[in-house]
C-alpha cells in the first residue's frame, strides 16, 4: 500500500520507519528539535499542508498533519513546493543542500542542522522506505 504525500498517514508512516532505523538513531543520538516540513500550494495541493514531526535523541517522539500550522511551535519549519520535496524523498536532492541553495526554505538554526549531516541523510533514506503515492 503507497501512502499519499502529504498526509497524515505518510508523515505516521516516516516515523514508524526513523523509529525502525539503528542507523538514524546512532546518528541522531544528540539531536533535539522539532520540525514542520510544509508542503506549499501547487501541483496537486490546494493548500498549505504542514506536516510535523517531533525528533528527539535518534527517535521520532510524535508524528502528523496539522491543520493550520498554528497548533505547535516547532523549532524548524522547512517549506518547498511539492516538487522540490519529491526530488528529496526520491533521493536526487540532498535535504542540506538543498536549504543552502534556496530550494528548501528553511526557518530556524541552519548551523545547528549542519552539525547533524548524517541524521539529514538517515532520514530521507527512511522517507524513501515509506511506499510514497505523489499527486498528479
């Protein structure tokens, strides 16, 4: 069964995965912060859709869609079309280089996610585990 992107159940689906994965744990042992990754209007998405995800020491501590992007105050909010996303969850992006170029809009401590290169990468290799339906 794919899961569409964005949605609640694929943000579910991610997290199950981070939580299954040694190598992200050990690469993201020290990390602390939470994030929303907003998908932004366009291609196939009527609307802004906000997807959060609570990182703490190698573990995804809470996962899910929220409606407005006012419910949490997340340390990180990272936001690109759906194309842009799709190229990272597809592995043809690199998620850091793709905030310093501009593709990724980032708000937050970009010098604290550069302390973590590994944990980027562990995490887009367990966005790519996730079965990933992408909207016409």
């Amino acid at each position: 069964m794919a899961y569409r992107f964005p949605s609640d159940e694929w943000i579910k689906a991610m997290a199950v995965e981070i939580n299954n994965s040694e190598s992200y744990r050990k690469s993201a042992a020290k990390w602390e912060g939470d994030f929303y990754f907003v998908v932004e209007p366009g291609h196939g998405v009527p609307e802004p859709v906000h997807l959060y995800l609570d990182l703490w020491h190698g573990e995804a501590r809470a996962a899910g869609e929220v409606a407005t992007g006012e419910e949490k105050k997340p340390e990180f909010i990272i936001r690109a079309p759906i194309a842009t996303w799709k190229r990272v969850i597809e592995k043809k992006l690199d998620p850091i280089q793709g905030m310093i170029t501009g593709q990724l809009k980032l708000k937050g401590t970009m010098s604290k996610i550069m302390r973590f290169p590994k944990a980027a990468s562990e995490l887009v290799n367990c966005a790519t585990l996730v079965p990933t339906e992408f909207p016409e």
